[in-house]
C-alpha cells in the first residue's frame, strides 16, 4: 500500500533526528537512475524544514553492462564517483549525506566517512522505510549483542537442517546496523537492525545448509531444495544440490573470479519489526531485500568481498543469505537458538 508524502515527511524527521542533524548543518542527497522520487522529494523537504542547507548530486548509473540483475548489490567495484573528484569533494564537504544511490563496497565511500561525514543509505521502497523506521531501541539492543560479539573469538552456527560451521573472528571491526547516523564518519542503512562482524582470514571451516525457504540475495528467492556449501579455509570449496544449487554456481562462476566463493560477512538479525515473508509480496526490481537481512533471529552469511571492512579481498560478486532455524554461539554461549533471538539485557539509553 502507498504511503502519503505527509507520512514520509514525518518518518524522515525522526531519522534525521535520531542522526543528530542540527539546523546550518550541510545535507548532500546522493541520488541515481533508480532513485525512488517520492524518497527523494520528502528527504529534502524534511531536510530543509530541520534547518539544513541541502544539496543533490546526481550521477549516472554504471555496471548495467556487465550485471547479471538490475539489482544495485549484483555488481559491486567501481561507482560514478571513481575518478570523480568534484563530486568527491562535494560529498566529503558535507555533513551528511543521505544516499539515495547506493555507494556500497568502494573506496569513495570509505574515504568520504573517514572525512567525518556522517552517511545514510536509504534505497528501500518508501513504505518499507515507513514501516521500519528506527528507534533508539534498535540501537540499543544491536549495542548489547555488539559487546558480545567484540569480546568473542569463535563463532559457532548450527541448524537442524545440518549446518555446522566454525568461523574465526576477531581480525576485522564489527558492523552495527541500527538504521541512523549519530556519530562523524558513522555509515548505518535504513531500514536495518543486524549485526556483522567479517571472519578471520582463512579460519572459516564447516557444512552451511541453505534449507528450503531460506533466501539467496541478490536473486530475491526462497530456496525450493536444499543448497549444501562446504567451506574449507574461508572458502566454499563444494556447492551442491538441485536445481537450486545449479543457478547459484552458475550466477557465481559468471564473475570468473574465485573471490566470489570467499566467506564475507556473517552475523545475526535483530530486527523484530522485519519479516521473513516480506520478500514474497514484492516485485524483484521494488526492493533490496532489507526485511530478509534484518528479520529477528536469522543467520546471515555473505559470499564475496571484505573491502568494506579493510580487508583486501576485491569482487564485483555479493551474495547475501538469510538462513532461518540456525543456532549461533559466540565462544560456546548462545545468542540465538533456532532462530530466535535469545533474550538480552539491553544497554543503559544514552
């Protein structure tokens, strides 16, 4: 169902101040071909109504020639702002930056955070950004699983389905997704609520089962047979299966670069206003798949690069998977047990 301007208006308000905006402050909105318009207009309304002096930059898509999808997560390297120093000095100038693109997983935007820039990603459809708008709750209970997470050296995931991998960890920095920018140089997506951390290099070991309704993204599907990867040394060395299995292998190999097999992130969602079902109500092209990645309880593992943490491992090939039922243990403690999220104690508001 549509949402009015007026509502959308109102759920840019409260992320935007819950992201510390203050009035004099610049707003960059970093817009593409895909931008959703209802998105953009009601950005820069309430941008301005907050006091802000707001900019739009807007840039030409790229990599449509050599994806597979028109999913903006199917092919990721270079971006319009590679070898763009205009519309890098513009974006790192600003105080924040509300992108309405999608600048994942390059060096831009890791440069323009280390600026001080704050930097939200906002690419879901407006009624799914409505609908998850975040809340210092959110940031609260991601900051308790997150003290957890900091202080493990193992992560253990099981499922009834026959998953049973060890992973490493402690090498690389955490990822705390709770949907707002509150902090200098601080990257967050809305909607979200998940937390990540990459694995060690390398120490990546065990059976995943991908089970039938588990989800492969970017593809936007529900599995229809079981898929079974076995990881070797932070690699999925096997992929096998059905019919399933076959499209994944076949997606992967089309990027003829063995990073595509690597181990990326891997994490838990913490989002209980997200719903595993959601994907199955959308047309492919709508939607990034945000409610399967953030949905309470799941297991999700990625396949592809770590550049966004500071490793050096490079592909243009990113798969999420949201796996349902799974057990996750840090240093034998659980934190979620077959696929729920355990109940925490939530960390003192600030």
């Amino acid at each position: 169902m549509a949402i009015s301007d007026a509502d959308m208006v109102e759920a840019w308000k409260k992320v935007l101040t819950l992201s510390k905006l203050k009035q004099g402050e610049v707003v960059t909105v970093l817009t593409g071909a895909a931008t959703h318009p209802q998105t953009l207009s009601t950005a820069m309304i309430a941008a301005r109504g907050m006091g802000a002096i707001v900019n739009r930059l807007d840039l030409p898509p790229m990599n449509g020639e050599a994806s597979l999808s028109r999913d903006a997560l199917a092919f990721v390297g270079d971006t319009p702002l590679t070898g763009n120093p205009a519309g890098m000095a513009a974006l790192k100038a600003s105080d924040l930056v509300l992108d309405l693109m999608l600048l994942l997983f390059s060096p831009e935007q890791g440069e323009i955070l280390e600026s001080g820039t704050r930097m939200l990603l906002a690419v879901e459809p407006p009624e799914v950004l409505a609908r998850l708008v975040p809340t210092m709750e959110d940031k609260l209970r991601v900051k308790a699983a997150a003290e957890k997470l900091k202080a493990a050296k193992e992560m253990h995931v099981t499922s009834a389905a026959g998953t049973d991998i060890r992973f490493a960890i402690g090498e690389y920095p955490l990822l705390e997704e709770y949907g707002f920018v509150d902090a200098p140089g601080r990257w967050d997506h809305w909607p979200s609520g998940f937390l990540a951390t990459w694995p060690n290099e390398g120490k990546s070991n065990g059976t995943i089962v991908i089970d039938r309704g588990d989800i492969l993204l970017p593809q936007k599907s529900y599995t229809q047979d079981k898929i079974v990867l076995t990881v070797k040394d932070g690699y999925a060395v096997k992929v096998e299966g059905g019919l399933d299995a076959e499209l994944l292998r076949d997606y992967m190999d089309s990027f003829n670069d063995p990073e595509a097999y690597a181990i990326s992130h891997i994490g838990w969602g913490l989002q209980d206003r997200a719903r595993w079902s959601v994907l199955s109500l959308y047309d492919r092209e709508q939607t990034i798949g945000m409610d399967a990645r953030a949905f309470a309880g799941n297991f999700l593992f990625s396949l592809g690069p770590n550049t966004e943490a500071g490793g050096t491992r490079n592909t243009p090939c990113h798969i999420d998977i949201p796996l349902r039922r799974c057990s996750v243990e840090l240093d034998g403690v659980p934190v979620t047990r077959d696929g729920k999220v355990l109940d925490e104690a939530p960390l003192a508001a600030e």
